[in-house]
C-alpha cells in the first residue's frame, strides 16, 4: 500500500515497512497517518479499536524515526551501523502485567531493525539486580509505570539521564486519565519536557468519549511545549463487536440485585462448554470468587482446566493464569478489572460480564479482550443477576452501537499529588521556585494553579505548614544558598521514594501457609473479624485461619466444604449516565409495547406489573411512586442517575423535607432510584411541586444534610499518605491499617483545630463532593429533574421497581433467612391481592 503522505518513505519508514511485509502484514491507513505525524515531531492521541494494532502504529513511527536521527552515517568499515543508544524512549503502562506484554511486543522489531539498542522494564516486580543493571546504564526504550518514572525522577543526576528521552507513550490513557495517577503521569512528562523542549508525547485508547479534551491533557499548550500540531487519529478498522444477552428463563415479575445470580449458574455452564477459551468478568473480588466456586460445583472435572485472576491473588498464580490464558492451555477464566486492559490473549474467543458493566466504556474495553488481533471478531455476552440487568443489556448493546461513551474528566489541580510532586523533584537535583511553578502550570490538571496555592505548597514541604513547624520530619525541602531547594536529610529522602504513588488501599495482610507459601493479601480488616478455625474462600481455595502474626495470616487447607467470602472495600460501580439515559429510552419503548428486543421479551413480566400497578420510567418524566406501610410513609424517585448521585440526591431532599416540619428519614438507593422512609408525614407537595430539586444555595444544603465532617475525614486518610505526612513503614514492616488511620486521623484533627485555612483539608471537602456525591453530575441531575413533568402514584402495593429499594433497606437489617420470608410474605401478599382484583 502506498503512502499518501509524502516525506513518509524515508529510508528508515521503508525499513519498517519491508519488515511488516516480510510478515505478510501491511500497515492500516491509520497507522500510517500516525508515522507521518509522529515523523513531523508532532504529539497526539490515537484512538482504535481494541486489538486494531495501536502499539505497532506508535511503536514502528517512533522506532522509524528515532533511526533516522541516530543512524551512524556511513563509511566503509562500518555502512550504516547503528551504536548502541541511552534512554530514548518510555513507554507508560497502567498495570505491571501489561507491562510485560508491552515489553515483549516492542522486543520484536527492536531486536530486528535496530539489534544494538536495549529494552527494558521497570515497574515493582523488576528484580534488585535488572534495577541495579538500569541504574548503572538506562536500555534504550524503557516499559514502565507512573509511579516508577516518578522515582526515576527522584534520581539526583536525573537531568543528565534523562534529557535524551525523545519519545514518551501512555498505553491505556482511559484507564489513567480521571485518576492522580494520570496527574502524576501529567507532572513528569511535564518535567521531562523541561528537560527536552522538542519531547512528542502519544497517548493510546480506546474508549474514551472526550477524545479532543483527552489530547489536550497530553499535549496542551503551555509555557513549554505547544499542541498547535498535536493530532488526533482515529483509527477505522473493520471489526465485528458482538454484544448479547444470556437471558435467563423465565425471570419474573418481580426481582431485586443478585435475584437471578445462582439461577444462571447452569447456563453459564454451558456457554463455556461450547466455546472456546472464555473469559468471565464480574465487577468485584467478592463475586469472581463466588462464581469461580459455582462453576467448579456445578463441573467439578473442570478443576485445573478454569482458573481466578484479580489483583489480591500472589503475583506468582496470577502469572501462571496470563500464560494459561496465552498458550489456550485453560478453558476459562474468572476475572476483574485485573483483565480488563489491553494483554494480549489472542486464543480468548468468548468474554462473559457477569451483571451489568454499569458503562458503555467499560463493556466495550471487556469485550475487546476476546478476538484481540484485527480481523477477529469480538464477542460479549452480558449475563443479568436481575430483570433490570436485562434491560441494561439491550440498552448498553444499542448505546455501543452508536457510540455512546462516557467522558473521563482529569482530576483539577490535587494539591497532595502537587506535595509529593515538589518532594521529588528537589530529591532529583532541586529546583528553583519559579522555574518549577511555570513547569507545573503546564501540566493540564495545574493550568490554573495560582501562585498563592504553590506558594502554600512549597511552605507546606519547606514547615509543614503553620501547624508542624516544631517537627523536622516535616521539614522535606530546604532552601540553599544558590536558591535551589533540596531534600536536607537521607531518611526523609528514603521515606519519600517508599511512599511515591497515589494509589492508597486500606493496609493488606499477607496470606501465608504455616509452610510460609504465599496465596496473597487480603485487607486487614476482614482478617480482624476471622477467629482461629473459620473458613473462608479466597484465591480458589477453602482456606482455614490459623493464626496472625507478624502482619500475615496463616492457613491450611480446610477440611470443611462451607466459608465465607472475603469482601473487600472500594465502592460498587455506578451506573453512567450514558447508560441511564440507554436504560431509559429502552423502557419508554416497553411502555410503547415496543417489546422487539428479546431482553425486553424476556423483561416483558416485570415491565407489564410495573405499568399495571404504577408506571413505567420513561425519558422527560419523573416518575414518583408513595407507599403507605406499617414503617410509616414510603417515597421513591428514579432519575436514573446512579447510586452515587442518587445517594447525594435522596440525602438532600430528605434534609429539605425535614428543615421546616422536624422529621426522621431512613433511606436506601440503586442505580435507579432511591427510596425515603420516615415514621411521620411530610409535605409531598414539595416533590410534586419540584421545589426540592433547586439548585438554590446547593453547596450549603449538601454539605448540611451529610456528616460532611466524616466523609472529609474518611477522604483525608488517602490525601495524608499521598502527601507523605502519613508513611505506611519500611519494606517487611508495614504499619497496620489501625496505626495509619489513626495518625492521619490526627493530623485532621489538629489542621481543623490549629491550622483551618490549610489547603489539603479543602481537598478533602472537594474530593468528597466531587468524587464520592459526584456534586456536579448531582446539580445537573437535579437541572433535568426541574425541567422534566412529575407522574405521581400512590400505590397499593411495592410496584417492582420499588421493591428491590426495600430489599436493600432490608439487607441493612435482617438476616438472610429473615429476609427471605420477609420477601415470601410481601409477595404472597401482591399475588393474592392481584388475584382477588381479577375475581373482581
């Protein structure tokens, strides 16, 4: 295929062509327009379909040109040749398993086109000696993560080493970009392009809804750098994307989360038989442990042939897992996010999402780990653990199609990530206060950090603030005599580059056999609750406890066949609001009697009962449903919002409703709706009238109706180790989970009592109202709701949309078995009163 842009077919561009053709491979046109433009210096972002050929399109662009700029000139003893190179080149990858496979895919056309220059990797899992090797020389290209280039950085001859690096790639850019990682990812190729003003940067996707917005985080234009030629590539490739539905027989009229879980269990089963190598994702550790015991129940002779994978399970196992997977050797895999990202497992036919992705990105990015080559088709089947679920299937299958996927929006200016940040620059070599702050500004997250905040920052690293100044461990950064500041003392030094990062999980407990074998970790606070002689099931296994010491758990294999499943903090996925609105428009087409779609067959029951005895939610309307019980008055809404907004919403119109008439709310929510309950009446004018949606003095009323206090606190502990005033202990001493809440629970304590004004208590509040209430997606939820007509029902009974809100009230409350006949009697009730109306 012959370019169409010219200047492309240079010597070493056709060397890269001629060893794609001696593969028999020839280059996409996308491909091509991003060697042009990586041949003209330009950054950019290319987004392709998963298994489309993405790394090769970065990859052969800059290997092409980084040989024409360093190619010996030629002379007759040595034509042509090619030295070896210093580090030219990083390659950023958001977990260590794809670093691996990064690393391998790279290896190739290095090893053939340019055979002096050295690849290597360097994430947590590098042994001592291949990071010593590094230390003393750099290989040319470099695999590696976020917090691993930040140590680099922390290096003090970390100008000199790294001033050559020319090309800079962010692998899985989706993944990174709504993160702190990704701001750390921001802050050190904003450093390196201090260091090289002519730096290109790349970014790699693909399912990303703000793709112009998603370049400019990369390649913004800034005191440094400029985007004026930054490029956005789409890559096109035709590629089947397969998305079905294994509905389950005959779901009911009724259903609530996990309704129809174990009821799929069989036809799980029996996709897995007839297809190919699967994989099987779910949403959380607790549930691929749960289904990787259901399907070894159900088929016992399959043991050995399925396999677990998430990210608590010891490194080793999970390692044996990914190359099953590559050689085809297993025949299923249950798995988390640990899979999701873009390894390389080309004998995966078949993926099933067991529940709903709650998004149209994530589906998309789980589905494209099956057929993962171009030309392979892609195929994923949605398995529903509830009716709703299966209306999420057809809705997510429809709003894929039309490309209906949800924006990542980069954290604004964390000023913990900015602390860490100042400490590791000064560890690699100083820096001069102007020159730094100017150098951050040109980081997207940071472009409208003022002085003043910086200011605070660099005091906050120099004193610790006003509040810690008599403490010298808080005193990071010290200003020198030629202006520079530097880390003063070696301990500071090394606590710093243990505690580089800003992923914080509640502290892990090693899970050990009393032969001192390794299974994994689990968080310290499930193994709290263990007594000598319980069972649990973690990595695949019926383990029993034996004993705690020394910060591991020790177990044997139990003899018993029951346990409990470890579960595991972090909050349930939320609904999107892509797939809110899917959801919704798939239900006005039910309440049309548009029932076409076979989930929306299957879903036919449920649906018709929910018009019968209320209304079916449809786009542009509210749909409100009353209920009276012995509990007191029910009210339930259903914005589609998702449980997060839907938390914030259901606590601010219940502090509304109570502020003039005192009352008392219990409530509960889902991704639909959410569900108010009090013992006395309230003024259901206020709903109907929609003045408890205004935005009116909208920051007040939330924080008022919430602990803000608490949550402000929960949200400082992870800001705390972050910001380094928190360090989680030295290698093989790890503090516990209760030593480190309690110290950044001190430090809260005396900022909010001797220093308000400081600044990483702000970020607390804001994270909280922007990350856990989600406040801005909140305010445009209650925007929607002022402008949509309220229909308003009074029921006699739960309608089922409103029972699977009672169910999680109930959860909170009783016990499984009182649960389950508290359920039976509900729905003896409804069904004896629905007969008694057809007598009638």
């Amino acid at each position: 295929m012959k370019s169409t842009h010219p200047g492309v077919q240079s010597a070493p561009a056709s060397a890269v062509e001629t060893w794609l053709g001696e593969r028999g491979w020839q280059p996409f046109d996308f491909q091509r327009e991003v060697w042009h433009a990586v041949a003209q210096g330009r950054s950019g972002l290319l987004h392709a379909t998963t298994g489309s050929g993405k790394t090769y399109a970065v990859w052969l662009g800059m290997l092409a040109e980084l040989l024409r700029r360093h190619r010996q000139p030629e002379s007759s003893d040595a034509p042509g040749r090619i030295a070896a190179q210093p580090l030219r080149a990083i390659w950023l990858t958001p977990m260590r398993a794809l670093a691996s496979d990064t690393t391998r895919a790279l290896t190739e056309p290095l090893r053939d086109l340019a055979p002096a220059w050295s690849i290597g990797q360097r994430t947590g899992d590098t042994p001592s000696a291949e990071r010593a090797r590094q230390d003393r020389r750099f290989p040319t290209v470099l695999v590696t993560t976020p917090e691993s280039l930040s140590l680099m950085l922390t290096r003090e001859h970390s100008r000199e080493e790294l001033r050559g690096v020319e090309f800079v790639v962010i692998d899985e850019w989706h993944e990174l970009i709504g993160s702190k990682r990704g701001v750390q990812a921001q802050l050190a190729i904003a450093r390196l392009r201090r260091f090289n003003p002519q730096l290109v940067v790349w970014a790699l996707s693909a399912t990303l809804g703000n793709l112009q917005q998603a370049m400019e985080v990369l390649c913004q234009p800034g005191p440094i750098g400029s985007a004026a030629a930054s490029a956005l590539v789409r890559g096109k490739v035709d590629k089947s994307l397969v998305i079905d539905t294994l509905i389950p027989p005959d779901p009911g009229k009724y259903s609530w989360a996990g309704h129809l879980g174990a009821r799929m269990q069989q036809p799980v089963v029996d996709e897995i038989a007839r297809s190919g190598t699967t994989l099987v994702f779910t949403n959380v550790r607790s549930q691929a442990e749960i289904w990787y015991q259901l399907l070894l129940e159900a088929k016992p002779e399959w043991a050995g042939e399925i396999a677990l994978h998430h990210g608590s399970m010891d490194k080793a196992t999970r390692e044996w897992v990914e190359q099953g997977l590559k050689q085809g050797s297993l025949r299923a895999v249950v798995a988390t996010s640990s899979l999701d990202l873009g390894v390389d497992f080309l004998p995966v036919e078949r993926v099933l999402q067991i529940g709903s992705a709650k998004g149209v990105a994530r589906m998309m990015q789980r589905a494209g780990r099956s057929g993962h080559a171009p030309g392979r088709p892609s195929r994923l089947t949605l398995v529903p653990t509830n009716t709703m679920e299966i209306i999420e299937a057809a809705a997510a299958r429809h709003a894929a199609q039309a490309g209906r996927v949800e924006a990542r929006q980069p954290p604004d200016k964390p000023l913990d990530v900015l602390v860490q940040h100042l400490v590791t620059v000064a560890l690699g070599g100083g820096f001069r206060a102007d020159e730094l702050f100017e150098e951050v500004r040109g980081a997207w997250s940071y472009r409208e950090l003022t002085r003043a905040e910086f200011d605070w920052a660099l005091a906050f690293c120099e004193r610790g603030g006003t509040s810690l100044t008599a403490y010298p461990d808080y005193h990071r950064i010290a200003l020198g005599e030629d202006g520079v500041y530097r880390v003063p003392d070696r301990g500071i030094a090394r606590r710093h580059r243990l505690g580089i990062g800003t992923i914080v999980s509640d502290a892990a407990m090693q899970v050990k056999y009393l032969s001192g074998a390794n299974i994994g970790t689990i968080e310290e606070g499930f193994i709290a609750r263990l007594r000598q002689g319980d069972c649990f099931y973690f990595a695949g296994k019926l383990l029993e406890f034996i004993r705690v010491r020394e910060m591991a758990a020790y177990v044997k294999k139990a003899a018993r066949n029951k346990g409990t499943v470890p579960t595991w903090q972090g909050s349930k996925m939320a609904l999107s609001t892509e797939m809110g609105d899917a959801v919704l428009e798939m239900m006005q087409r039910a309440s049309q009697g548009d029932f076409f779609e076979p989930e929306l067959e299957a879903a036919r029951p449920m649906l018709q009962t929910q018009g019968r005895l209320s209304r079916i939610p449809r786009p542009g309307v509210l749909l409100v449903e009353t209920f009276r019980s012995r509990e007191g008055r029910h009210l339930y809404l259903y914005p589609f919002a998702g449980r997060h907004v839907h938390l914030g919403l259901a606590s601010l119109l219940a502090w509304r409703l109570a502020r003039d008439r005192p009352n008392t709310f219990s409530m509960s929510v889902n991704d639909y709706g959410f569900e108010l309950v009090s013992a006395e009446d309230f003024d259901l004018s206020l709903v109907t009238g929609q003045q408890v949606f205004s935005t009116a003095n909208l920051l007040h009323d939330v924080l008022a109706s919430l602990n803000s206090t608490e949550l402000a606190q929960r949200r400082f502990r992870e800001i705390a180790r972050v910001a380094g005033l928190v360090f989680s202990g030295y290698p093989g001493q790890p503090k516990s989970a209760r030593q480190l809440q309690a110290s950044s629970g001190l430090f809260f304590e005396v900022f909010r009592k001797y220093d308000p004004a400081n600044l990483l208590l702000t970020q607390a509040q804001q994270e909280v109202l922007s990350q856990e209430l989600e406040l801005a997606r909140l305010r445009a939820t209650l925007v929607r709701l002022l402008r949509m007509k309220v229909d308003w029902v009074e029921l006699r009974h739960p309608s089922p949309m409103s029972l699977p809100l009672m169910v999680e009230r109930f959860r909170e409350q009783l016990s499984t078995e009182q649960l389950s006949s508290r359920l039976d009697r509900i729905l003896r009730d409804m069904e004896g009163d629905s007969l008694a109306q057809a007598e009638r």
